[in-house]
C-alpha cells in the first residue's frame, strides 16, 4: 500500500508544470522587459506629457488604459516592436493610441451648466449670482435667475419621469447634474469596461444636449470671464483691482486675483485669515464683478 502511494504521488509530480517564464520584449532603451515593467516605466512620462497638452485631467487615467491595451495588443502579434524605439518614442506610441480623437469628438459638443456655478471648483460655491437676500439691482437678472430656477425644477421632473424606467438614463442624468466620478456613474449604469464609451457617446451625450436644449442653455459663441483671463485677456481683472485696492478694499482684490488664479477657499481663508462664510461671500462677489467687467452673463 506505501509504494502504491509513492507511485501515486510520483505520478502526480510529472504532471505538474512550471509556471511559463513571463514574456520579456526587447526595446532600444533598456535592453529586454515585461510588460509590467514597460507600464511602471512608461505611465509617469505618459502622465506628465498628457497634462503638459491639457488632456482632461479625469480621463487621463482610462486614455493611458487604453493606450497600454493597444501596446498589448501590437506586442502580441510583433513582440520587437519596442525594439528601434528610444523611450521617448515608446511613450508617444502609447500616448498616439490612448483614444484622444474619441474624447475630442465628444468634449466638442460638451454643454455645462455654467449658469449655475463659479466654476471654482467647490461644490460649497454653486449658487445663482443675484439670488441672495438683499439683491435689488439687476432686478431683471434677478428674475431671469429665479426663472431659471424654477425651469431646472421643472426639466429635472419631466426627465425623471421621462426615462424612469431606463437605468441607464437615470444614472447618465445624475452623472451630468451632479459631481459624481465617471466611474462610479457608469458602474451605477451597469456600463463598466467598453461599455462605459458607449454609454458616453449614445446615451450621456444625447441628454446632456436634450438637457442644455430645454433649459435654453446652448449659446454659440458664448464664453465665461474665466476663458477670457485663461485668453490672455487680464486688463479688465486689473482694472477691477485697482478700483478696489483704490477705494481701500484689500479684500476684495485679493479674492478677485484669487478667483482669477483659480485659488481653494482654504487658501484664500488663510491668505485674509478670515472665516469660510466670509470667503465665500467675497468669492460670490468677486465672481458677480468680474461677470459685469467682462461682459458675462451671469
């Protein structure tokens, strides 16, 4: 019965098999690697070289994915690709290939309702410049506010019911109006890996227009104070510091500088050594002013 057992186990022995070697690709920079170790090489160069053209930042990390599939793909049909490549020329490989014209196509069209926010960044900051307690200029642009108000109320419960049925419109709908992460909307969508462009491009994008289309909100041409100081065009910003740095309003300037140099409230509080209510009041402010001194509907 023991030497039945050794034979057993013996037998068992010649059937196992060692792990294969992990595949190593030659490149023209450093000799043969993994693909492993071709991504930890490449990805912070890829990183750096995608923020440097202004790729938006929050789709930077599924572009890089999908530039290294592409370099998986090519690597398993010719695994000496890499091999008359320098570094500088494997990172733009990748980068060529990360679905940069797919993400142009649809940021072309990308409508935000800009009408509702500064902008800054700060989800404490949403607000609808005329809506505060005591506002009695503009009243025609207090109302139109208010109007506005009452339409994004009215649009928000006639798509509700319109697509209630339909989990993916729900969730596209809570990604646009909302600040929730493009991941976590399509994993509520159920539109995980490929499916996410699609959701994207047939479903996101189509309401985000159907959205801007009742609320009246697609102008062409249209553009923020913010775009015009990112244009180079800064002579309103100082014109509007030095009328308060001259009437002794420090404050005021530091937070229209601060708004125009896309500062956090934390480093505005800091800068004033002022509470977060109060900040915020002179970022409201500051943004109202540098609507009316650019020519901005607010």
């Amino acid at each position: 019965m023991e030497i039945d057992r050794e034979a057993l186990r013996a037998h068992i022995r010649t059937q196992i098999r060692p792990f294969p070697s992990e595949q190593h690709y030659p490149t023209g920079w450093n000799g043969n690697m993994t693909f492993a170790e071709l991504r930890t090489t490449l990805t912070p160069s890829i990183n750096r070289l995608m923020r440097y053209y202004r790729y938006v930042e929050v789709d930077i990390p599924d572009m890089i994915q999908h530039g290294f599939m592409r370099l998986w793909e090519e690597l398993s049909k010719q695994s000496d690709l890499l091999s008359t490549l320098d570094q500088g020329g494997a990172v733009k490989w990748v980068m060529y290939r990360s679905g940069i014209s797919h993400y142009r196509k649809f940021y072309r069209r990308e409508m935000y309702l800009e009408d509702l926010a500064t902008r800054s960044g700060d989800p404490d900051e949403f607000i609808i410049d005329g809506y505060e307690g005591g506002f009695y200029r503009d009243h025609a642009r207090y109302a139109e506010a208010v109007d506005l108000r009452t339409d994004i109320e009215q649009v928000m419960t006639f798509m509700g019911e319109k697509y209630q049925h339909s989990r993916a419109h729900l969730a596209a709908l809570y990604y646009i109006t909302t600040s929730v992460a493009l991941d976590d909307a399509a994993a509520l969508a159920e539109r995980s890996g490929t499916k996410k462009a699609w959701w994207l491009t047939s479903v996101v994008k189509p309401m985000r227009e159907e959205l801007c289309e009742l609320l009246g909100l697609e102008r062409p041409g249209r553009t923020t104070w913010q775009e015009k100081v990112r244009a180079g065009d800064d002579t309103p910003l100082l014109h509007l510091v030095d009328h308060f740095q001259k009437a002794g309003d420090d404050r005021m300037a530091v937070a229209l500088r601060g708004l125009a140099k896309n500062e956090s409230t934390q480093a505005m509080m800091d800068q004033l050594d002022l509470p977060k209510t109060h900040v915020h009041y002179l970022r409201r402010k500051a943004h109202q002013e540098l609507n009316r001194a650019y020519g901005c509907i607010a």
